[in-house]
C-alpha cells in the first residue's frame, strides 16, 4: 500500500529532519514552497542556524495548473530522481545533486540552486551567459551519446529504455508539441491577432507531413534518454554556470529533441526581443549574440560527440567510414525540425513562454509571434538542405 501523502509546509521540515545527517540535530528549520512550473510542488528548506539549504520537489497525483480533474502518475518523480542521478553521473556538475529520493512519496530531496536564476528570466532581461553554449553543447552531448546504443551493451541499453518509459509525460508532449497545434484543439490558445496565421498553419499540408514525421521519430525512436523538457525554464544559470532541472519528461527518444528545445527556447527569446528591446542596436547585438549561442550549442555538441564516439564507442558498426558523419548529418537535421516543431508550440498551442507573454501590447506581441511561426516553418521545412551550422543562424536572421 502507497503511504504517500501530499506535504505541507511544516511537514516538509519534519520529514528533512529524519533524514539522516542531512541537517544538524540542533537544526532550525524553515521551509517555504516556491514552485513556479505546472506540474509540481517545490519546498526550500532552510536552517537558520547553519544557513544551509535544500530543496524538496514532490509530485501530485494530478497537474498542478489544472487540478485533479487532470491525474497525473506520481511515477514521474522517481524518473526525475533516477534521470537527475545518472546525467549527474554522465555530466558531473551540470544538475543538482540528489541528497535522498522516496518512490512512495513521489519526493526528491536535492542541492539548493537559488544562486542561480532560471536562464527564461535572465534572457527576458537581456542577460549574457558566455559559458551557457559550452555547458550546455557538453551536457548534451554526453548524455545523449552515453545512453545511446552507442555507447551501451544493447541488453543494458533496453532495460534503461524499459526503466525510463514514461506513457503519460509522453502523451502530454505528443499532443501538445506534435498533435493540437495543427488543428483548431480545445487546448490552443493564441492572440487574437494571429488568428489568421493560426488558422494557415491548421490548412499547411506540406509543415502536417513534416510534423507528422517528426512526430513518428518521437513515438517510435528509442534513440537516447532525453531530459525530455529542455527549455530554458529547466535551466538554472548565473553568468559562470549552468545547471540542468527538472527532467520528469525523461524518456528514451530521438536526440535531436532535446537538442531542439534548447534552440527553439533561443528563437523564442530572438522573436521576443524585438518586442522589449527598444534600442535597435542593443536588441541587434543581444539577437547577435543568441545566434552565436545557438551555433556554439551545436558546435560544442558536434565536437564533443565525434570524440566520444572516437574514445568510447562500443557498437562495431561505430568504426565504418562515412558512419559518425552521416550520423551527425541526421542529427542535425532532426535538431532543427524538432526546434520548429517547439517554437511553433509556444505560439498557437497550450503553454506559451514568458520571453512573449511579458510583451504587454498585442499589437507588438503578434509581430514577434508571427516571426516566431515562420522561423518555425523554415526550420520544419528546410531541415533536410542544411548541412552546415552557419546555416542555421543565416536561416533565422533572413526570415521575416
Ligand atoms: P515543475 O516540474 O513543476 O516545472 P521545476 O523543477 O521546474 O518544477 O521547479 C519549479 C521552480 O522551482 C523552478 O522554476 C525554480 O524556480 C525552483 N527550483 C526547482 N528546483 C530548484 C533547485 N534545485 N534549487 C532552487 N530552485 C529550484
Ligand atoms: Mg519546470
Ligand atoms: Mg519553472
Ligand atoms: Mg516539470
């Protein structure tokens, strides 16, 4: 029998206080739930005394937005504990490390990141990360390759792929991302202003065909384990470092997902400035700069995946010539239409992001969402005739 129970303020202080050595037995605790995502509860938890802090993130048996006419399994929590350790193992220092995590209670107890700000926050305000390419290109990288065939005995990479099956969180992507943006969805909801692009892109046969592909890759590929939600609210960053949160999405999938959340949470911030930047030259020079971060991602990505799969490939067919190229080549053509797919989400689907909606007037957010849906199409579209990382930045800044 279950013995969850869905935590109070005060019972959070009382359950980090039985675990043990995690606070000192003359602890004064404080706690405070601080949760600003859909899904879940977050505590931090505090002792006055010792300044030391955690966090606690527990799981509803529903999505928090909606309430419980929404269930949602509580099994997300331990995929979240489980993916948080193994890319901690796989990328050290780029996630929060896990102190302790309880299935029962959908709970896990991890490092406190309040140093850091979430990275959707700091973009919106104009924020530079010069490592955040770096960082993140290498995280990718590494937990893509290293969960993938490639790098796995395949009976190990199975029962990772069985472990990791997560029907509902997968459910809720294959529809919203995949699915209801390309019909008039009960879910939608759009400016008004945009109700003619909207209703264009419901009647786009040719991008229907491309999602429809896209769609299948994420339904079918066990590719990879993916965090599953890479946008740039699940990242935590200060201008030095760059920490990954929140992957309950984490399932195995095509690589060029995860890679193409990250991008299109870029693209999202590109379209938004133009909205909030009223200086040209600096809204020039900050959407400069997210170009350069969005080649740099792939770039480090590339690099350091042709050495992994130089240094550590255990799958023979690793070694024909022709093969990582080709591979590489695949890769990014998947990144850009999976990017497309999730810029396109963010303007006409359910969820929207900050980056547009603190663009108070319609009139000048509907400017940025419409870019924000043609970037997306081209990107869908021309996926499969770009082959070179300029490309991409080129493709960005030349559509209007
Ligand atoms: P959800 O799954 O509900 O979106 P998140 O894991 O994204 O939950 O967390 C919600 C918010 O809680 C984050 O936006 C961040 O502000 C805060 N948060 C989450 N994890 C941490 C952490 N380890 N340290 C500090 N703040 C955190
Ligand atoms: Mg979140
Ligand atoms: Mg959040
Ligand atoms: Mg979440």
């Amino acid at each position: 029998m279950s013995t969850y129970r869905m935590l109070t303020e005060q019972e959070a202080v009382e359950y980090a206080r039985n675990i043990p050595d995690l606070f000192p037995a003359n602890a004064k605790l404080t706690s405070r739930e601080i949760g600003d995502g859909n899904l879940n509860f977050v505590f931090h938890i505090q002792d006055e005394i010792s300044n030391k802090s955690i966090i606690f993130k527990q799981a509803l048996p529903y999505a928090r937005v909606v309430g419980e006419s929404w269930p949602l399994t509580l099994d997300r929590a331990r995929i979240e504990s489980e993916a948080l350790i193994l890319q901690g193992e796989l990328c050290p220092g780029f996630v929060p490390q896990v102190y302790h995590y309880d299935i029962e209670m959908a709970l896990t107890v991890m490092e406190d990141l309040s140093a850091y700000e979430i990275m959707r926050k700091g973009l919106v305000a104009r924020k530079y990360y010069p490592n955040f390419a770096k960082h993140i290109g290498t995280f990718l990288a590494r937990t893509l390759f290293l969960t993938s065939d490639l790098a796995l005995h395949p009976y190990e990479k199975k029962k990772r792929v069985a472990s990791f099956s997560n029907p509902e969180l997968c459910k809720i992507t294959e529809d919203l991302v995949f699915t209801d943006p390309y019909y008039d969805a009960a879910t939608n909801s759009f400016n008004p202003l945009i109700r003619e692009q909207a209703e264009a892109l419901w009647h786009d046969d040719a991008v229907k065909l491309e999602v429809a592909k896209l769609k299948e890759g994420f339904l079918t590929r066990t590719q990879a384990l993916l965090h599953g939600d890479l946008h740039t609210g699940s990242i935590m960053a200060t201008e030095e470092g760059t920490k990954v949160i929140d992957p309950e999405f984490a399932y195995y999938g095509p690589m060029g997902f995860d890679i193409g959340a990250v991008i299109a949470n870029l693209v999202l911030n590109y379209v938004a400035q133009e909205g909030h930047a009223s200086d040209v030259q600096e809204r020039e020079s900050y959407q400069a700069y997210l170009l350069d971060t969005i080649t740099g991602i792939w770039t480090t990505f590339e690099a350091e995946f042709r050495t992994l799969w130089a240094e550590k490939a255990v799958e023979p067919s690793a070694a024909i010539p022709g093969y990582v190229d080709d591979y590489v080549r695949r890769l990014l053509q998947d990144t850009l239409g999976y990017a497309g797919c999730k810029t396109i989400r963010r303007i006409v689907g359910l969820a929207h992001v900050w980056d547009i909606e603190s663009i108070e007037d319609p009139a000048v957010r509907a400017h940025s969402e419409k870019l924000a849906l043609a970037i997306g199409r081209e990107l869908i579209l021309k996926r499969e005739s770009i082959s070179s990382v300029e490309d991409i930045a080129d493709l960005i800044s030349d559509t209007h």
